[in-house]
C-alpha cells in the first residue's frame, strides 16, 4: 500500500536500474547498535524479494529484468520528524540525517540542502532552519530510545 519507486536510472556501469521499496509484514525495529550491526551482517534482504518483484511487475507491465538486487536499510527517525540538517561544528562536522521512513524520496533535495550548507556554512535555503535543527538527548525531549548524544569534542 505504501511503496515509493523511481523512474530508470541509467548508471556508470550502462545498466538502468529501478529503486524501489516499501513498509513489508517483515520489517523488524532495530533500536541498539548491535541489533543494527546484526541486521547489515546476517539481515534477510531478500525475504520480501517475490512479493516487491510482483508488485514491481503489477505496476509495470511487460517489465524484463536481467537481474534483481536488495539491499539492507534501517530507518533514522528524528524528533521533529524532519531531517537534522545543521551545522555541529562549524567547517569541521556537519549533519544530514534522519530520512522518518521518506528519505528516499526527498535525497536529492536533502543532498542539496546539506551540501549548500557544507560549502558555505551558513544555511541558505528558502527553508525555515529551525525546522531541521539538531535536537540532542540534554535538551529534555521527551523521546525514549531515541536519544541523539552531544558530541563534545574539539
């Protein structure tokens, strides 16, 4: 019911390729760093494989693939449930992170947010800034096991 997919993209190595995905009854919440290293390491990418093919077949019809590929993803949820766009230090560490399950489909233009803040270091978008700005686990945001740590380096 909720799959996302874009057009054909033809990369460097001359194949076209299609990128999809979509919530699935085999999605798994990750909430440790073990739990997400487990998942990349032995996660099973491919258990939905038949179902997302059909599906993809379903919406394009007469579609003939030489080859299908998954990959492992986790979703990165933030407290506003807009990316953290925002500078940590300034021309040193930046942030671009927590897509809220829609990453995919707003990449381009969270790319460009970002990298216009890393060139420049000052926010120069017709966004609201404040609307994409780090919140961290000290400011008392009541979000339990989403905390996002202070960093606290040089």
């Amino acid at each position: 019911a909720d799959i996302y997919m874009f057009p054909p993209v033809l990369y460097p190595d001359g194949n076209y390729y299609i990128k999809m995905g979509a919530n699935t009854t085999a999605d798994r919440y990750v909430e440790t760093l073990d739990e997400i290293n487990g998942w990349y390491r032995y996660g099973n990418s491919d258990e939905m494989l038949g179902e997302m093919r059909s599906a993809l077949c379903a919406i394009v019809p007469g579609l003939t693939a030489s080859a299908w590929h998954t990959s492992r993803c986790v979703i990165t949820r933030t407290v506003h449930a807009k990316p953290y766009i925002d500078i940590v230090k300034p021309g040193r560490i930046y942030s671009a992170i927590g897509g809220n399950g829609t990453g995919a489909q707003s990449s381009d233009g969270i790319g460009k947010v970002a990298a216009d803040l890393v060139i420049n270091d000052v926010w120069s978008s017709e966004l609201d800034k404040s609307a994409f700005a780090l919140r961290f686990a000290d400011e008392g945001i009541p979000w339990k096991n989403r905390e996002l740590d202070r960093w606290s380096g040089n």
